[in-house]
C-alpha cells in the first residue's frame, strides 16, 4: 500500500489534480508490471501501448500509466491508439513479452455514474469538484482488490524491432534550425529541408 501511495502522490504532482480515472491507470499499470516482473523503465526498456483516446470522459487513465511504468511520449516508449478504451498493453522490450490489462465493463460503467463523473458531466472542473466528495473515490480505488476492476489478459509474445537513437543533426536549408537527420527532406535543387519548410507530409 505504502508503494501505491507514494506513485500516487507523484502522479497528483503530474497530473495536476485530483480524479479517480489517473489512480485507476496506477493500479492497472502497476499489476502489468507485477506480472511482467518488471521495474519502472528507466530509458526505453518498456513500452506501452494506449488505447486510450482523447476527449472522453477518462483520459486521466494514461497519466497514471506513464507515472507507474516510465513510459512517455519524450522516450518515444509510448504509442496511443485513440481507440478510446480503457485498456492498454505493456511490453517488455528485453524479452518481448507483453500483456494486456483493461477496466472491467461492469465496474467502468458504474464508476461513470458516479457523482464526481455527474459534476463533470455539468461542466465543472476536476479541480473544482469538493475534495469532501473526490477523496472517498480516490482511497477506495487504491485499496481495491484487482479481481474487482481490472480485466488482465494472458501473457503474450510480441515481436520487439529494436532502433537506434539518432544523434546527428544537419541544418533546414531554409529557416537554419537543426534538425534531426531522420526527418529532413530534400528540395528538387538537393537542399536538406525540416519538415514544415519543405511542405511535404509526415
């Protein structure tokens, strides 16, 4: 309990307010690194991939996840899939080995009616909503058992490509900002052109 409180006060910090859908994406990530037997991916020893997307009523979720795990979007170690699920699947990079976790449906369902998720539903900021009326929904999800709200699939084997970093860097012809290599573009007159300079697509 001790190790859960302590992720959770770091994701408040992160995150930047109180809800119970970020301790949800904890515990969840938490249990996916426990089966895994894995610790917090210090550099890109893990991956996760979000079926989360954005705009619905539990984004939150993913913060917790890349609290607990060390997947972010700066390592490059987290991919999302805009599926607007609940669930996401861990990926140890070392062996390959993967497993996918998600809310049970029943449990989901209920916690969206909610009072914090009708406050929301009126509009009202996370931030807003009386901490009298968070607080109780915050505590009980984190000492909740995992059989009462997580769906954990079998372990899995994925197929891991391994990449490089890139390091080098060469100047936009145009606007002279340096730019990773990878993603310059070159001009019918074979100038090294950034991506917004030269028009092209992603």
């Amino acid at each position: 309990m001790t190790k859960i409180n302590e992720y959770f006060e770091v994701g408040l910090k992160f995150h930047g307010h109180k809800c119970p859908a970020m301790p949800l994406g904890l515990r969840a990530a938490l249990a996916a690194m426990e089966i895994l037997n894995v610790k917090h991916s210090a550099d890109k020893e893990l991956t996760v991939i979000s079926e989360t997307g954005k705009g619905h009523a539990a984004g939150c979720f993913l913060d917790g996840i890349m609290v607990a795990t060390g997947c972010t979007y700066g390592k490059s170690n987290i991919k999302k899939l805009y599926y607007n699920k609940m669930a996401f699947t861990l990926i140890d990079n070392q062996n390959g080995k993967s497993v996918r976790v998600s809310l049970k449906p029943d449990f989901f369902a209920n916690a969206l009616n909610s009072p914090f998720v009708k406050k929301r539903k009126e509009g009202i900021a996370p931030q807003d909503i009386e901490t009298e009326l968070v607080d109780p929904l915050i505590e009980k999800i984190l000492n909740l058992s995992q059989s009462e709200f997580l769906d954990i699939e079998d372990v899995k084997q994925k197929n891991i490509k391994k990449t490089k970093g890139i390091f080098d860097v060469q100047p936009c012809f145009k606007c002279a900002e340096l730019t990773f290599i990878n993603k310059l573009r070159v001009d019918a007159g074979g100038n090294h052109l950034c991506i917004p300079c030269s028009g092209y697509a992603e």
